[in-house]
C-alpha cells in the first residue's frame, strides 16, 4: 500500500458483495506490505520466520503428507521449548542461544520422540 494506486478487480457487480471483498482485500494488502517491510529492513522476529516456513512446507509437494506433519510435530516443539522465542528478532538469536536450548532440551526430551 504505502501511497500506492492498487486496481484489482473484486470480480463482482454487486456493491454489498463489492464493499466486504474490498475490506478484505486490503487487510490483505497491509499484511503483506507490513510483512515485505520486515524483511527488507531487517526487524523480523522468529514468529514472522516461523510463519513463511510453515506457509512453505504447506505448499511444498514435494514432501509427504506425514513428513510435514512430522515437521510441524518438531515446530511445535521447539516453540513449546523456548519460552519467548517467537516474539525474539532473528538476529538476536546466536549459535550459543540455540547450543543452550538444546543443552536444556536434551535433558527432558526423549532422543527419538516429541
């Protein structure tokens, strides 16, 4: 958005059906625009991260059905893990933040399940 014209056509001749795509074509407008502007200025948190993984490995056909939901298992986890870790920005986080966790983790967590 940011000043931007958008012309999109909202596929309907109706105004009331008009009036609500419109509402929500723009909500849709502003996440992706609030979303591009984290990453091109580099203030991502984990969570904004986290989310275009997850919405990769949804679209991803190139993995089983199981092996996604494996993966999902595993995302779970860590978030579950890592006490604040979603709100945390990407660049804060060192390899001696993630030796920690596991560390802590591998204490209370079975080496071949969830």
């Amino acid at each position: 958005m940011r000043g931007k014209l958008i012309r999109r056509s909202l596929k309907t001749t109706q105004m009331s059906v008009a009036k609500l795509r419109l509402a929500d074509m723009e909500k849709d407008e502003r996440q992706r625009v609030e979303h591009e502007t984290a990453m091109t200025e580099g203030v991502m948190e984990f969570g904004d991260a986290l989310k275009t993984t997850t919405q990769r490995l949804a679209g991803d056909v190139s993995l089983k059905p199981r092996s996604k939901v494996y993966r999902e298992e595993r995302i779970a986890a860590l978030i579950k893990s890592w006490p604040g870790l979603e709100k945390t920005d990407v660049r804060r986080i060192s390899k001696s933040d993630c030796l920690a966790w596991a560390a802590r983790y591998g204490k209370v967590a079975a080496p071949t399940a969830p």
